[in-house]
C-alpha cells in the first residue's frame, strides 16, 4: 500500500508539471504513454512474440498523432463521428467479452484489428479534445480528477470496508469500494461545479456515468490478466503494475467522454 501511495503521489506530480508546461509536453508525454499501452497490451495477450498488428499499430499511433498535432483533417465533424463509431463498437465488444468471461475476439482478425484501432487512437483523440474544445483543458483536467479520485477510493474503502464481491472475473473488487469510488467522485464533481460555468447536475451525472464505465474497464482489464495468468501488465508502476493497469479506466470510458464533449456541450 505504501508503494502505491507514493508512486500515486509522483505521478499527481508528474501529471502537474506536464499541464503547466503545455501542449508541446502534454503532446509528447500522451505519444510514449500510447505506445508503452501498446507494448503492454500486446505483450499481456502474445508474451514476447508479437504478431505483425503491434508493428502496425505503433504505426497508426504516430500516424494519428501527427494528424492531430499539426490538424491535418479537413473536417471536425467527421473526425469525431468516425471515432464515436470505432468507440462504440470497441465498447460492444469488451462488454460482450465481458458477460461471456472470455476473451475471444482476437482470435477474429477483423475484431483484433478494431482493437488495435482503438488503442492506436484514444490519447490522440484525448488530445484532440483540448486543441478544438473552448474548455478542453478544463474538462480534461476534471475528468482526470473523477477517474483517479474514484480509482483510489474504490480501492481504499474496498481494503477498509469490502465484504461484497463485486465480480468473479476480480473477487478483490468489492460493491462496498465501487459504491465508495463513485460516491468520492460525485463529491468532487459538486465542489468544482462551484468554480467552473456547467451546472452541478451535468457534471454530477458526468462524474457517476464515467465511474461506472471506469469500473467496466478495471474489471475488463483483470479480464484479460485472468485470460493470460498475469497479476500485472507490466512492473513499470511500483504499487499499480504497468500503464494498462493506471489507464484502463480512462480508455474505457472514452466513448462516453466522445459523447459528452462532443454531443452535449
């Protein structure tokens, strides 16, 4: 615990002094960050023999980020369509594989190649965000805040208070520490609904629909480490294993930040 404590803390730190520095740092930190997830997720399902889809999909990632760096797209509508799409049909997926108990999917090459889209994608777009949104920092910022406040509580008042199981695919997740997760976050979404321009109410549901899907994606990332006999997709993380294990919360729940940003604000 004590490990995990500490290595949250340089983390909130590190986080920090990437946002004060700005976008040419934000930038460059969510391109490595995109290509360790990439290791890890093709290293957690293929050991050491990666298949050609990893090649290809450090490829799309610098592919993506240079589109979005220098915004080499003509039009913001169909960018952000084509990736609701993809995410929705990511979304679909995981669930399937999900209620299943299984990870099936990448034995179909056209369902592993969506995935591989996907992970290619996701901090790019996350970038993308904050270049074309009025309050893209601002609404990054708040949704970082709301996955790592309920990341910590779930698994602090799960350790204190856990008696429930939440799901057999994690036993060590329990209802108390996901109903203390979702409850911390909407806490802190009413206390910075008083210094920003949206409604308590919008970022209240905000906070409780990106909790749940954050969750969602602990359990499909412990999926995944059940399938393959792994505690941790990496050792990277001293207390939180690798990158996959910190941000399967965030990737998860893009399709639902898509959404919000893109269709309600």
């Amino acid at each position: 615990m004590l490990k995990r404590l500490i290595t949250g803390f340089f983390l909130t730190l590190l986080v920090s002094v990437i946002f004060y520095l700005g976008n040419l740092w934000l930038f460059t930190s969510l391109f490595f960050i995109s290509v360790l997830i990439c290791y890890e997720y093709h290293i957690s399902l293929y050991e050491k023999k990666f298949p050609s889809s990893f090649y290809f999909n450090i490829f799309l990632i610098f592919i993506f980020y240079f589109i979005t760096y220098f915004k080499l797209y003509n039009s913001y509508f169909y960018l952000q369509t084509i990736f609701i799409i993809f995410s929705l049909l990511f979304g679909v997926v995981c669930l399937i594989e999900l209620f299943s108990k299984k990870i099936f999917f990448n034995q179909n090459p056209i369902f592993h190649f969506l995935k591989v889209i996907y992970i290619s994608c996701c901090l790019p777009i996350l970038f993308y965000f904050i270049r074309v949104h009025d309050n893209g920092l601002f609404l990054l910022i708040f949704i970082v805040l709301n996955l790592s406040f309920n990341d910590t509580f779930a698994y602090f008042t799960g350790k204190l208070m856990g008696k429930r199981s939440l799901s057999s695919i994690s036993p060590n997740k329990t209802i108390e520490g996901s109903l203390g997760g979702i409850f911390s976050a909407l806490i802190l979404s009413i206390i910075i609904s008083f210094y920003s321009s949206y409604s308590w109410i919008f970022l209240a549901s905000c906070s409780v629909l990106l909790s749940i899907t954050g969750q969602f994606g602990d359990i499909y990332e412990s999926l995944i480490k059940r399938t393959t006999n792994k505690k941790d997709s990496s050792q990277l993380l001293p207390g939180h294993g690798g990158i996959l294990d910190r941000l399967d919360s965030y990737i998860f729940s893009l399709p639902l930040i898509c959404f919000i940003i893109f269709k309600l604000i």
